[in-house]
C-alpha cells in the first residue's frame, strides 16, 4: 500500500479509502447497500490488513448506521483507533426538526456530537461539510468547524461536493481570520466524468489541497459488467439506481478502450480505471467500497454499488 500526504499536511492516508455509504441500508439508504455488521467487519479486516489507514462515512449514510458500524467494528477487531484516520461529514437532513440540516453553527455542532458518539471515539481526524448550504452565512460555518478543532474533538477539516468559487472563499475567511483552513475535497471524478478537471483540479493544485474522489468506477458503470451491448445486467445496483449521471456514450467508448487496455495487462476494466485514477498526481486517496468475492477473503475491484 502506498501513502500520501492529506494535501498539504504532514497526515499520511493510504492511496486506498475504504468508503462505508453501504453499511446498514436504512430508510432510503437501501437502494445503495445492505451490508450487515458481519460483513462490513470482514470488509474491515480485509481492508486494514491490505494496509488501507483511511476510512470515509457520513452522519446520513443509513441515518447514522454506517458510523455506528463503522466504530462497532473498529471495536469488535480490536484495531488502534491511533491508526486508522476517520473521516465524516454533515450537512444532509437528520431530523424532521427545522434546525436538523445544513451548515448552521448549531446543526454542526449537534451533529458532530452525535457522530463522535456514533464511531465510540474521541476525536475525527478529517470532518467535512457535506455540500453546500446556501441559507447560512460560510463564516459562521467555519467558525463552528474551527471551534472543534480548537477543542480537539476534530483534527482537520474538509468539504464535499463545494464549487471552486466558494471553497476559496472559504479559505480567505480562514486565512483573515487565522482559523484552520480545509485541507481536503471530496467530489465525484471517474474517467467517465472529468468535469472538474476544468476548475477544480487548478484549484486545488494552487492550493495543495487533497483530492479525494468519490466513485471512481461511476456508480459501477466502469466494474466491466456494463457494456454498449449490455446496459442493463443483472445483480447491478446501477440498473435499478442510475446514479451519478454519466454521458454514457462518452463512458461506452472509454470502457471500449479500456477493455482492450485490460486484456493487455491481464487486469479487470475496474482496475484499469482505478489505476489511472491513482496516477493523477493531484489524487491523495480515491474512496472506493469493495465487497468481498463469494466464498473468498480477497476484495472485488469494484465500486459496490452494483
């Protein structure tokens, strides 16, 4: 396993990111993953013996199921919390009340409360803001995200899913005010979809923040079940739940390519795809949730949501 640095930080996370959104599958997290407590502690296993130290949720995955497991099996093998680095995130509706959603300083602080309590930990080491939030002003956002790092409960801080304009606006606020700034961002990139390499990509390398792409495989359109000829298969999350948007004649003709490229190296199109993700020089970690081989303790190479 190789390690980067979490943009410009001295945190080394492996190049691997184990994403837990399929644990649980509550409420209408359902259409992403179901993976119970005994799987998602061999996929932990799997995952830490490989050498993977990086490990993703959410406070809505599953309502707060997939962080409940993710702690529990941290737990129940018995791993060095000192050794894995956690990353969470909040923004998503967690309640019917009307301050449980978005950025506001008491959402956050709410939720990060809860996750802390959902993991069984002290501390987040990456804790991200989950999307935008257009009705609270960004620096009461980052004040309350600088007051957890202040007070140790969060190591650093991040987002998902920003536009280019606004996460340098927020590390301007940060910056003038002295506060910790973001170091990471995560948003979707496959070699299905590389919008972001107009403005994004720039950003981000001006400012040596990390890259962390969710969703390499497109929602497992590039696994090497879908072809031009077969759209549809089954057992494929993506048949019933098409998402993220791709241009999928665009995607067809790179799976096309890289299906020949496969056969070259002995490899799986999905290994091809994470491989060229891997060798950007601006991706810290790609965060990828593999499921284990029937009757095997190997991993697929695949984006699980299929």
């Amino acid at each position: 396993m190789k390690y980067n640095f979490l943009g410009n930080t001295g945190l080394l996370v492996s190049e691997l990111c184990f994403g837990t959104m399929t644990f649980g599958g509550r409420g209408r997290w359902v259409a992403i993953g179901q993976q119970p407590q005994e799987e998602a502690n061999a996929l932990l296993k799997i995952c830490v013996e490989a050498g993977i130290n990086f490990f993703d949720t959410a406070n809505a995955y599953s309502e707060g199921l997939s962080e409940e497991m993710l702690g529990q099996g941290i737990r129940d093998l018995g791993l060095d919390r000192h050794d894995l680095v956690i990353a969470t995130k909040a923004r998503i509706r967690m309640g019917a009340g009307v301050n449980r959603v978005g950025l506001s300083r008491v959402h956050l602080m709410q939720e990060v409360e809860a996750s802390l309590r959902r993991l069984k930990t002290d501390f987040i080491d990456l804790y991200q803001i989950h999307g935008v939030d257009a009705h609270t002003p960004l620096e009461e956002t980052l004040r309350a995200l600088e007051d957890m790092v202040r007070s140790g409960k969060v190591r650093h801080v991040g987002c998902c899913n920003l536009p280019a304009w606004q996460v340098m606006k927020a590390l301007g606020i940060a910056e003038r005010r002295g506060w910790d700034k973001m170091v990471s961002c995560q948003h979707y990139y496959s070699l299905a979809s590389r919008d972001i390499e107009r403005e994004l990509v720039p950003m981000l390398q001006d400012q040596q923040l990390a890259l962390l792409p969710w969703s390499p495989l497109a929602g497992g359109l590039l696994s090497g079940k879908f072809t031009r000829e077969n759209q549809s298969p089954e057992n494929a999350r993506r048949t019933n739940f098409d998402f993220p948007l791709v241009d999928k004649e665009r995607a067809f003709d790179c799976i096309d390519v890289m299906g020949e490229i496969a056969k070259v190296h002995q490899a799986s199109v999905a290994q091809i795809a994470l491989a060229w993700q891997l060798h950007q020089p601006f991706v810290s970690s790609v965060i990828m949730a593999p499921k284990p081989r029937p009757n095997s303790r190997t991993i697929w190479a695949v984006w699980p949501y299929n």
